[in-house]
C-alpha cells in the first residue's frame, strides 16, 4: 500500500497553509508546509551563510528556530529558491515525507508538477493580488502594526513574479491540477470547497 499524497499549490498568500492544515487535520494526514523549507534556508542566508550549504546541512530544528514569516526572511527564500542546487538538495526530504501512511498534504509552489509528480490529487489555489495581501496583511499586523498595505502588495507581486519566471520549477499550475480562485471565499468556505472536491476523490 502507498500513502495519499494531496499537492496543494499556489502563489503567496493564497490560502494554501490555512487550508492544507485543516485539510490535514480532518483527513488525520501528515502536513509539510515546503515554504518553510526555502523561508528557514533564506534566514540563514540572511545570517550570511552560503545558500547551497545552509540547503544542504538543513536540519528540522531549523524551522523552529527563526520567526519565518518575517517580510524580510520571505523576499530571501524566494531568492535562494530560485537556486536549482538548493531546490535538488530539498527534493529527497521532501519525497520522503509524501511516503508518510496514511497520508501526507503538501504545500508550496512545485508539489504538483515536480516534488510529488504522481499525487493523486493536486490542487492550484489563486486568488487576486489585492485579496491576498489584503490577508497577508492582516496576518502580520498581529505581530508588526507599522506595516503598509502598499509595501505588502510591493513585496508579494515582486516574489511571485520571481516564483514564476525562475528556470529552475517556476510556480505554474500542474495540468492535471484543478484550480481554485480564492479571491472571494472567507476562509472557511475555501477549506470546504477544497475539502469536498478532495472527499469526493479519495476513495
Ligand atoms: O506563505 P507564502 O505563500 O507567502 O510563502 P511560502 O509558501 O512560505 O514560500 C516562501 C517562498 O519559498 C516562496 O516565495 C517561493 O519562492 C519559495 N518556495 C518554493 O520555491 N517552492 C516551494 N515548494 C515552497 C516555497
């Protein structure tokens, strides 16, 4: 028997952690959030160490070991990501993981198309520019109330535009993904969206 592996794809802010993590939760599945993966390789680049070799030596602890959802720390994981030596030394963690019983979500922006290639259900999440630094927005305000609107629209526009042009697995949509638009569903209704088109193929 092998595991169920769910891709859940998409650009920043699109909804794809909140989701697969509840997604996860109702299906009693593992979760790998792959963003933070390239998020806690980016702090280390911010540290100064050497992208390629932080990707290499990268251990679980790492994850916990920074507050990844700094601005900064994200605009760095998107340039490290582009680095095709840093995403090669990820691919192994990351296959390994998809193999957990019974099941394992992943999230990030090349699950469908290279990571997991095979899962048996992969999903695209998009929603408009404005929507989704509208959400990151209200996120880290929680955390940093100085942060503007505009600059968030700036930094997310610029790091997708990257995730998409980069040689190395841009973001793109697997063809045999099915795309959800995001833009005008609450949260909830996102999560049940998604959870029913998954539920209904699962089996
Ligand atoms: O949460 P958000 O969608 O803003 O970002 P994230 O999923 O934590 O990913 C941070 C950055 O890591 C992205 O902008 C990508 O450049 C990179 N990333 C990637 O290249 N491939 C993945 N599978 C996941 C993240």
């Amino acid at each position: 028997m092998s595991s169920i592996v769910i891709a859940i794809d998409g650009p920043a802010a699109s909804g794809k952690g909140t989701i697969s993590k509840a997604i996860s939760e109702k299906l009693q599945f593992h979760y790998l959030d792959t963003g933070k993966l390239y998020r806690a390789i980016g702090a280390k680049y911010l540290e100064g160490h050497e992208p390629i070799s932080a990707a290499t030596n990268l251990k679980y602890e790492d994850l916990d070991n920074y507050d990844l959802q700094k601005p900064e720390i994200a605009k760095a994981a998107s340039e490290i990501a582009a680095i095709q030596e840093v995403r090669a030394s990820l691919l192994k963690f990351q296959r390994n993981f998809s193999r957990k019983m019974p099941g394992a979500v992943l999230d990030g922006r090349d699950i469908g198309t290279i990571v997991c290639p095979s899962a048996k259900i992969k999903i695209f999440l998009t929603a408009s520019l404005e929507a989704r630094a509208y959400r990151r927005y209200l996120e880290l305000q929680k955390t940093n109330n100085e942060l503007k609107l505009e600059s968030i629209i700036d930094q997310i526009k610029e790091r997708d535009e990257r995730d998409q042009t980069r040689s190395s697995s841009p973001m793109v949509a697997a063809s045999d993904a099915k795309i959800f638009d995001t833009s005008e569903l609450s949260i909830n209704e996102a999560i049940d969206v998604v959870y029913f088109y998954i539920q209904a193929r699962i089996n």
